[in-house]
C-alpha cells in the first residue's frame, strides 16, 4: 500500500496478541481501525491504547463479533462500512489452538478450531472482497503459522488449519495477480502470546512445559506485528516470522519429507515432549508405553 493514512483496516482477534500488536501500529501509522474479537473487555483495552497512539483524528470502531458465525461475518462489512465509509486493508488474525494427539482430538475440536482458523478467514475473505475491490488500494493479510507450512505432532487440527489459510491465500496471489487488491500469507514461529496458554489441552504436564518455552523463548508480538506492517507498506506475498520458522520453510522445501521429521524433531526437543509423542502414539494404537 502507498500509504497507511486515514486508511481503513479491520482486524480480526485484535483483543490480544499479534492483532491487538497489530491495531496499536496501525493506528500509529494513521490507518482508521474496525477492531472485531468475542472478547469485548480485551476489545476495549486495544481500543483505547490504540485511540490514544492515532492521535484525536483517528475513527475506532468494535465488533463483538465470532468470525465462525456465518451470519454474523456476513453483517461485519456493512457494519464497518456504516462507521468508516469504506475498507483497505483487511487482517484475518484470529486463530484458536487445541493441543493433543490426533486420537484425542474430539469432532468438536475439529469444528471449533476449523471453523475460527480456517472459516474465519474465508468468511474475511468472501464478504470483505467486494467491499475491498471498490477501494483505489486494498490488502488482504492471512495469517497461518509455520505449522501452515509443517506438521507438528499434537496440533492435527491447527495444522490442518493453517495448510488451509496457507492454500487459500496461494490462490487468491494468482485469482487477484495485478490487480489492486494485495495479497499477504504470513507464517509465524513462536511469538509470545496468549494462544498457548489459552489453547485447549489433553496433557496438563506437556502443556506447562509448551507454555513455559512460548514465555521464555519466542518473539514479541510486537516485533511479529511490526514485520506485518512493513509487508502489507511494501505488498509482500508471503512473510516467514523467525528465525527457527525461516529455517523450518527451508528444510521442508529441500526434503519434504525428511524435513518435516526434522523440525518436529527440533520442537518436541525444545519443549521436552519426545515422551509425550511416544505416549500418545501408543495410545493411539492401543499399545502399552515402551
Ligand atoms: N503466537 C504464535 O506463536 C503464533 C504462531 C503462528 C501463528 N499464530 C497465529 O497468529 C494469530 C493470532 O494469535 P495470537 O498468537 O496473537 O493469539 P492470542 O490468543 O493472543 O490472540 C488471538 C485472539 O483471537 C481471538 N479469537 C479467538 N477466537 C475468536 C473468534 N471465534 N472470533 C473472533 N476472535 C476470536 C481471541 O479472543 C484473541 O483475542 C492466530 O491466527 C494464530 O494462530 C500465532
């Protein structure tokens, strides 16, 4: 995008993390913000702090709103547009995790985490395009993970998740190839967020230790945020947050393969969960623990 400036953005999970990273630098950018989560007092600290760094020009709308509700993402671009006259950029951000084996994986599960992770961004997608195709400059930017990019164990329906968001944003660069409209896939590492702490989970132990390595060794989402922003200024395709992802994008594309086994060696490592993978796959084929 040329400019930021008294553009439009939504962005959806803006009450925490990445997003809420994400609306506090847009704002300092001079874009107008239409913030959207199901947490309405997180809605309203990001609202705030994001109001106070824009400056008194700065229009701050927010919408308590679920993006797996069909309904409800279908009424969000009329709603934005009513308070802001238009939309630019459009941040599909919200995303839930669930931690356990494949086998413990309820159908709930499945439903819950497709339907925030992936339909939350067709639904951005189909009911923002022909709001965005109306502006002179738009962009749309999905975010994945590196786990888009490769699968880890005990993260069957994330990952599946994000190979989706990942897919539908490889069409939509060629679909909307030359046109106005931008197109961003982002695949972060660990960032240190609230995700991991508020992901459902099977093994209490194993979580503790995931949680304590996302606190201790992952990047600010400030950081994470900043690296968003500069990729939607320079309309960059796709952008690999971390160094441990860009290496893991590395490895998977030299052996497909062989370095999937690799990287989820190096995560289960890094997280001392190798025994809790042999637990679950004796579990899963009924088998007693070697
Ligand atoms: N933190 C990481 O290491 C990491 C790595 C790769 C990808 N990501 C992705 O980054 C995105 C942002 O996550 P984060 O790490 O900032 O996590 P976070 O938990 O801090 O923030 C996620 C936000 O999404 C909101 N949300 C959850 N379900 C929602 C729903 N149904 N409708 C609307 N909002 C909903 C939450 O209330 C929360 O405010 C997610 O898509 C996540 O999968 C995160």
């Amino acid at each position: 995008m040329t400019t930021l400036s008294k553009r439009v953005a939504v962005v959806t999970g803006a009450a925490s993390g990445i997003g809420r990273n994400l609306a506090f630098q847009l704002a300092e950018a001079g874009a107008h913000l239409a913030l959207v989560d199901v947490d309405d007092a997180g809605l309203k600290v990001t609202a705030d702090e994001a109001a106070k760094r824009g400056g008194s020009d700065l229009r701050v709308s927010t919408h308590l709103v679920d993006v797996s509700d069909r309904g409800a993402m279908a009424a969000l671009p009329e709603a934005v547009v009513a308070e802001h006259g238009a939309v630019h950029v459009l941040v599909n951000n919200a995303g839930i995790a669930v931690e356990a084996g494949f086998h413990e994986h309820s159908l709930e599960d499945w439903d819950r985490v497709l339907g925030v992770n992936l339909w939350g961004v067709i639904y951005g997608c189909h009911f923002f395009l022909p709001h965005l195709a109306q502006a002179d400059e738009a962009h749309i930017v999905n975010i994945s993970s590196i786990f888009g990019v490769v699968g880890v164990p005990g993260n069957a329906a994330y990952c599946a998740s994000k190979f989706g968001v990942r897919g539908l944003s490889e069409v939509l660069w060629e679909e909307l190839r030359d046109s106005h409209v931008h197109v961003t896939v982002v695949h972060p590492g660990g960032v240190n967020t609230n995700i991991v702490a508020s992901s459902k989970h099977t093994d209490p132990e194993s979580h503790a230790r995931v949680v304590a390595f996302f606190n201790k060794k992952t990047m600010p989402a400030s950081k994470a945020a900043a690296q968003i922003v500069r990729a939607i200024r320079t309309n960059q395709p796709r952008l690999v947050i971390t160094r441990d992802a860009e290496w893991a994008d590395r490895i998977k594309r030299a052996l497909p393969v062989r370095g999937n086994r690799i990287f989820a060696n190096m995560m289960l490592k890094a997280m001392g969960l190798e025994g809790v993978l042999k637990k679950r796959q004796a579990a899963a084929l009924g088998r007693k623990p070697s």
